[in-house]
C-alpha cells in the first residue's frame, strides 16, 4: 500500500514564476491536508479539502494561493507569482475517515524561490 | 500566537535510558494529542496520540501522558535506541474543528551509542 506521494520533491522558481505542487493521498483515503514548515519552524496547517471540496483553508494566504483536489487525480497546491518568503517545505498529508486525525504525511516538496 | 509549545529545542540521552519529551498547549478546546517523528529531508511519521478521555496511551516503548488541567503532555521512550535521533513534534486538534493539527516547533532527540 502505496504512502503519500508529493512530487516534484526539490522545485525551484524565479520570482514571478507558478509553483504547483502534486500530492497523491494513500489509497482509500478521502481527506488531504496541506502545511508549510519554514525553517525551524513547526509544520503550519494551510488548508483542508476533500474530493471537489474545500473544507477548511483558513491557513492560507489570501492572495496568490489556491488549492484544489479534483474527482480524479491528485491534490494540487498552486502558487502563483512566488516570491522568496515563499520558499519552504510543504507537506501534504491524508487520513481516512476513521480512526480521528491520524494524518499520514508525505516526504514534502522543498520549495526554492530564486 | 503559539498554542502547542516545546520548550526544549534538543535533549541528548544515552542508548538505553530514558527520553521524556514535552509539550504544553493552551487552547482547552483541544481534544486529541498525536506526536510525529521527524527525520531530515523526510515527512513526519506518525507515533503515538491520545484522547482527552484518557491520561496515558502505550505502544510498544511509546508512552504518551496527558494531564489536562496542566495541559500538559509528555512522550516517553524506554529504551532509548539511536535510531530514535530525529525532531519529535507535538501536534493537537480541537473537537468540532476541520481536524487540522496544530503543531508545536519541534525538538531534537539524540541518542548517543
């Protein structure tokens, strides 16, 4: 049984380029959560969806970031006109809907603004 | 505002004994405790978590404490093994919320050989 799958792993951006970042949640495993972990930082929660919904993105920035998780294929976290505060790991995570919160993460996506 | 804290950026123990790893947190609507382990360049793995309903959760050399009118909680690992070394976060929900995690900053186990 295949983990949580984010690609790329390593993505470098210019400022003003997109970034979108990919997660595939575990099999049978409904609800996607997406944090952002600066340096010594903890892992900040951005936003919860399920399939075609979005749940929860208070954690999100108001501009330039959106996320979306289709009927088929992956999560994807888009960010649009990077700048360098962007730069970070951003970690996807998945859970079914039971038992209550154990969130399985991904390996992340460092993210490198130039 | 940080609601979930670790006090203690790092703790070194020896192979064999125990580590006691802390975490405190503030908001009383938060119901259920889980800790994550760490390792460079990798995701959190999961551990170990509680409900508010119980004060000590066991797995393995995995314990998890809880103490909610200190708002305390505490991880302990007996014995400790050098293949524990890693960041150790403190991650918490609240009841009636989106089941988002809200995590502390982490701190570094070193086990020494």
């Amino acid at each position: 049984n295949a983990g949580v799958m984010q690609n790329p792993r390593h993505l470098v951006r210019r400022r003003g380029q997109e970034a979108r970042l990919r997660c595939s949640p575990m099999k049978g495993h409904s609800h996607v959560y997406w944090y952002r972990q600066l340096p010594e930082e903890g892992l900040k929660f951005m936003v919860y969806l399920q399939k075609e919904n979005i749940i929860d993105e208070s954690g999100m920035p108001k501009e330039r970031f959106s996320a979306e998780f289709p009927k088929e294929g992956p999560s994807i976290l888009r960010i649009q006109q990077v700048v360098r505060g962007d730069s970070a790991a951003y970690f996807c995570a998945s859970s079914p809907n039971n038992p209550r919160n154990i969130q399985y993460f991904g390996a992340g996506t460092r993210l490198s603004v130039l | 505002d940080q609601q979930v804290k670790q006090n203690s950026p790092s703790l070194s123990v020896q192979e064999g004994r125990i580590s006691i790893l802390n975490c405190d947190y503030t908001n009383s609507m938060f119901d259920y405790f889980l800790w994550y382990k760490k390792y460079p360049a990798e995701g959190p793995t999961f551990l170990i978590s509680i409900s508010s309903i119980k004060d000590k959760n066991e797995d393995g050399r995995f314990t998890v404490f809880l103490n909610k009118s200190a708002k305390h909680l505490s991880l302990h690992i007996v014995p400790s093994q050098p293949g524990d070394s890693a960041v150790y976060f403190c991650a918490a929900s609240a009841q009636g919320g989106s089941e988002k995690l809200v995590f502390g900053k982490g701190m570094k186990l070193t086990v020494n050989p």
